[in-house]
C-alpha cells in the first residue's frame, strides 16, 4: 500500500502539481488539499482514487503557482471605503480624537475589500485533471515496482519453510527409535529391566508416539504454503486473503513444535517461526 506518484504541468503562466502519498491503513482513508477553485471537482478526484487505489492511508495535494501576470488581486470599493472615512473622520473630530489611522481602520470595514471569487475554466481543469492522472500512474506504477520486490522476498521466506520442512521429514523418523530407548532406559532405571511388563509397555508407547504422531501437520503445512504461493501469483488484491493464509501457516507450526519432542525438530521450527514473522509483517503492505 505504500506509494508515491508525482506529476507536474507548466502552461507558462501557470504551473500545475499532483503529489500522491500512501502509507498502510485497513481501509481507504483519503485526505485531499487542493485549491478552492477546485472544490467542486472534489467529488470526481475521490471516487477515481476509490476506483484506483482500494486500500491505504493517501494523501493528494495540488498546487497551484502562477506568475506575477496572472496572479489574481483583490479590489477595494472605493465609494464604500469613502463613506466609510467620511463617518470615521466625523466621529473621530466630535470626539477629539487623532485621525492619523482612519484610512486603516477603514479598509478593515466590512465589504471594502473584496476578492475574486476563484473558479477554472474547462481547459483548466483538463490539465489539471491530466497531470492528476499521470501522478496516478506513477503512484501505481510505483506500488507495482515494490509490489514485486515484496512478492520475491515473501516468496523466498515461504521457500525457506518449505526447506525447513523437508529437513522435518527427514528427522521425524528418527525420533521413534530414540524416544524408545528413552523410555526404555528409564524404566530398567527404575524398576529394572527384569521386571517390565514388555507387553504393556509396548501399548504404552503406541499410545504415546501416536500422540507425538506429526503426519497431518506436514501435510496441511506443505499445502497451505502451496496455496499461499498460488494466491501470491493471483493479479487480484489478496492481502487480506494472504493474511489469513498464513495464520493457518502458524498453526500447523506451533502445532509441530508442540508436539516435535525433537532439539533438531525444534530448531527446524523455530526457523520457520521466524520466516513466517517476517511475512506477515511484509504482508501488512499488500492489497
């Protein structure tokens, strides 16, 4: 969601410039300062950022600078500002008061000066509306540009689990063995080896591999990173969408750790654990 598009137009007399900011947000929140000749276009420049951008916190600015020729001054009724003196200064002797600053005190009178209500003709705003387009290209192109670094690096994180998890395959059968010596040992320890029931210590040991038995994470692990990788290819916005995905990700992670009972497995997930972290605060950018 983070982007930057600017656009300028210099018709000679007057130069016209877009600037479009975004930084993350939940929803759409778009905050416009443009001129008041503008206003009325206020509604058009909303709803082609709603069409455009979808999601984050932007900011649109034009500005407006034209040459000393063109600048619009402000005029002085000066019958009123007249009137007005002629009262002050008529008040100001009855008074006896000084009349050094009349002149002043007048022109801050209501209605004597008065400014040129601002408005833009229909050529003017097409090239405004033009340049506005073009700061919003370059804001999308933008977002594009690091919308792609951001896809090779979650790419390359999810790549990274998916390692980490071949490594798991390799080192889950080995835990069977070792945890039966394990066990075995500290029952001869206790009890002596003599005096172990080997039958139930048999069914014993089956109840608890298959509560150690980690077949259906691997595999719901290994498919949600699939579909994950799938979802990153989609030409749609699914940031949201990758959200989710990788809070199942997460699942079937603390899951595995959980029921791992393995150093090397362990180490294997707590790598995974911090690829998936990475990602998700990367995934806080994406559409």
């Amino acid at each position: 969601m983070t982007g930057y598009g600017i656009a300028s137009h210099d018709s000679g007399s007057t130069k016209y410039t877009v600037e479009i900011k975004s930084l993350n947000s939940k929803f759409l929140e778009l905050s416009l300062r443009i001129p008041k000749a503008f206003s009325e276009k206020e509604f058009q420049l909303r709803t082609e950022c709603n069409k455009q951008i979808e999601r984050g916190k932007v900011n649109l600015s034009i500005n407006v600078e034209q040459s000393g020729s063109t600048v619009k001054a402000a005029g002085i009724d000066a019958k009123l500002l007249k009137h007005y003196y002629e009262q002050l200064k008529a008040v100001s002797n009855e008074l006896g008061e000084p009349t050094n600053n009349l002149m002043q005190l007048a022109l801050g009178l209501p209605e004597v000066v008065k400014y040129t209500e601002d408005t833009i003709t229909d050529e003017e705003w097409k090239l405004v509306e033009g340049t506005f387009k073009q700061a919003l290209a370059n804001f999308q192109q933008f977002r594009s540009d690091e919308g792609n670094v951001l896809q090779q690096e979650v790419t390359n994180r999810i790549g990274v689990i998916l390692t980490n998890l071949e490594q798991v395959e390799i080192e889950d059968p080995k835990r069977i063995p070792l945890i039966r010596e394990r066990l075995n040992q500290f029952l001869a320890d206790a009890v002596g080896g003599d005096n172990v029931d080997h039958n139930r210590f048999e069914q014993e040991l089956i109840y608890y591999i298959d509560k150690l038995d980690v077949t259906e994470e691997k595999v719901r692990l290994k498919t949600h990173c699939l579909y994950f990788l799938e979802t990153l290819q989609s030409p749609d916005a699914n940031g949201k969408k990758l959200g989710f995905i990788s809070q199942e990700i997460g699942r079937e992670i603390n899951t595995l750790g959980s029921k791992a009972n393995d150093a090397t497995m362990q180490k294997l997930v707590v790598g995974m654990k911090e690829e998936l972290e990475k990602i998700k605060e990367q995934l806080l950018n994406v559409l």
